[in-house]
C-alpha cells in the first residue's frame, strides 16, 4: 500500500487528479440520474439491486478504466477543442480571423490603459495616444477601460493569452491560451520546445517536470469533466427512449449538463497559466543543461545562442544530410570531436570518403 501511495506521489497524481477522478465524478452522475431510468437492463438491474460496497467497487473500476482511456486519448481531445481537428477549414479560418483582431483590440487597449497611467509623456506618445484613443476598437471601450482600477487592469492584461505571432493564432481560446506556450522557446530562443520535449524534461531537474505535470492535471480535470458530462448528456438523452424512462429527471439532467460545458471550458482556458508559467520555466531553466547534454556551448550572445538552437532543431527535424556535418561544430565542447586514443579504436572520420553504416547498425534519425 506504502509504494502505491509513493508511486501516486512521484508521478501518478496527475493522472488520478486529471483523469480518473473527473471520470468518478461523471459516473457518479450517470449512476444517479441516468442508471435509474435503464433498470430494465440487465446489467443495470443488478447495479441498482447490488449492495452498496458491490456498487462502490464498480464505480472505481469505471473511473479507473475510462480515465485511463481517456488519459490515452487526450492528444486527440485536446486537439478538437484547440481547433485543429475535425473542424471544416472555412469555420477554422473566420475564428482565426476573429481571433486575430481580438488579439490586436486587446493589445491597442492594454496600451492605452498604460499610455494613460504614465505621468510625463513624450511627444511620440501623446501622438500614440491620441491615434488609439480616435481607434473604434479601442473608443468603445472607453468608458469601461477609464474606470479600470490596478488590479482590474492587470486581471484584463491577465485574459491576453495569445501567442505573440498573428501566423500562431488558433481558432479557439483554449488553442491560443496553450499555443502561446509552445512557441515560446521558438520565439524567444529559436528553441522548438515542442520537438526537444524529451530532451529538455530529461535535461532539467525532477521537480520543474513534476509541476508540470501537476499544472497540466489542473487543465486535464476540467477536459476530462467536460467529455464526460458530454458523454452522459447524449445517454441521458438516449434513455428517453427506455420504457420505464424518467423524462423530466433525463431532460433536467442532460440540459444542465450541456450548460455546465462552457463553465468548465472556461476553467480549463483559464487554468493553462499555471502550465504556461512552468513550461516557460523549462525553456528558461533547462537550456543550459540541454546545451550540455547535447555536448555543445551555450554562447554568451543571444543571438548566437539563436542561431545554434535553430541550426539543431533543423537537423533533427530533417534527415541527416552531408551539410549538418559540421553544421554544429563551432558549438560543440572542446573534445567531443577528438577521436579516441584507446588501443584498437579507429574514429570513422579518418577517411573522409568511407561510407556511412548499413540499415542494420543503429542510426540517430530521432535526433
């Protein structure tokens, strides 16, 4: 018992907090408001008839399975509510659009909102401020942004999350809210986050990975009690047709369950922050020891460092060609390069014109 709670702990609480304990919740609803109108099933016959330790094992053995399907499937889930699955391309294209401009009313009011709060303007500023304030994105909400305290001006400046890049907008808010974060190392860095994830979660210490995954559980809860209720709303809509069927109790629940989906939507949006914080945390923190890992330097100008991580990403995402010989060479730590000196050991870049391996010695196609 010990070393499954320890296991919990070191790593599974995520998926117990993300996935089987939203999935408990959701069966819990069915088995109260739905099961009670399927008794003339068989299998739902016995589960109403069972006793109460009986009914509770069930219960877990349903949150622990359809959690972990879940759990197997959040990629594709995940996928349909950002906007990049199963969405036609003239819908996904308008929201982009959409997007896109609240993006850019959400920035001309935030500048403003600043413009506004500063003592000493410069000349340029005033003209700034004078061309956003004549804006009718930004002159409808100005009675609204004038009266903005602080606080409330920072918890405005808090709904802006947008990837930096217009090319990087989603459809959705949830797809926005989390593509600001997997583009940050590319921005900032040249560093695809996204395609070194493996390497840069090795790379950096037990604890950041953990808080991400404990950031990550806080959206999944919500994503998963969204699918689920979903779930239960269309069979409690189905039962209507069962002959011993509870209709206003079906309808009442499957109507406020499909109301209850934005709420949790909007909860699952608003929770990517925390994730968002720890992955720039990552990004930050472990391009050092990943620069170390990979036997390379990281240089003191940051435009250097640009360049190398942009010069790697490319050679892992595209096959190995002559030119990334040497591609990295100026970045690689002293020595990495030097062939060995132990007895009986030749380095294969002595003969510059000696064939690569066959198919059947182990290649680095996956970076």
């Amino acid at each position: 018992m010990n070393d499954i709670a320890k296991g919990i702990l070191a790593g599974g609480w995520s998926l117990v907090a993300g996935w089987i304990l939203p999935t408990a919740i959701n069966a819990l609803v069915f088995g109260f408001f739905v099961l009670p109108s399927l008794y003339t099933i068989p299998v739902a016959h016995h589960l109403a008839e069972a006793s109460v330790g009986y009914k509770g094992l069930a219960i877990l053995a349903v949150s622990v399975v359809g959690g972990l399907m879940l759990n197997a499937l959040q990629t594709p889930l995940y996928r349909v509510l950002e906007g990049y699955l199963l969405w036609p391309s003239s819908i996904y294209r308008k929201r982009v659009e959409h997007h896109v401009k609240s993006k850019r009313v959400l920035e001309k009011r935030l500048r403003t909102i600043a413009l506004r709060t500063f003592e000493d303007l410069t000349r340029e500023e005033k003209e700034e401020l004078a061309k956003l304030e004549a804006d009718p994105d930004v002159s409808k909400f100005a009675n609204q942004d004038q009266d903005l305290t602080k606080v409330q001006s920072a918890l405005l400046a808090e709904t802006a999350r947008y990837p930096t890049n217009d090319e990087q907008v989603a459809p959705t808010r949830l797809g926005n809210a989390i593509r600001r974060f997997e583009v940050y190392g590319l921005n900032r860095y040249r560093l695809d986050s996204q395609l070194l994830w493996y390497e840069l979660t090795a790379a950096t210490p037990k604890q950041l990975t953990r808080q991400i995954d404990t950031a990550q559980a806080g959206v999944d809860f919500f994503i998963c009690l969204l699918y689920g209720q979903l779930l239960v709303a269309v069979t409690a809509l189905a039962s209507l047709i069962a002959s011993h069927a509870h209709n206003r109790v079906l309808l009442i629940t499957a109507a406020a369950l499909v109301v209850l989906t934005p709420i949790w939507y909007r909860l699952a949006w608003i929770n990517t922050d925390d994730w968002a914080f720890t992955v720039r945390a990552l990004v930050n923190l472990g391009r050092k020891p990943l620069a170390e890992g990979l036997g390379l330097v990281l240089p003191r100008e940051l435009d250097r460092e640009r360049e190398m991580w942009l010069r790697y990403c490319q050679m892992v995402k595209e096959p190995y060609d002559k030119q990334y010989a040497h591609v990295l060479d100026e970045f690689r730590l002293e020595g990495t390069s030097q062939r060995s000196e132990k007895p009986g050991l030749e380095s294969s870049s002595d003969d510059p014109d000696k064939e690569e391996p066959d198919s059947n010695d182990r290649d680095g196609d996956g970076g």
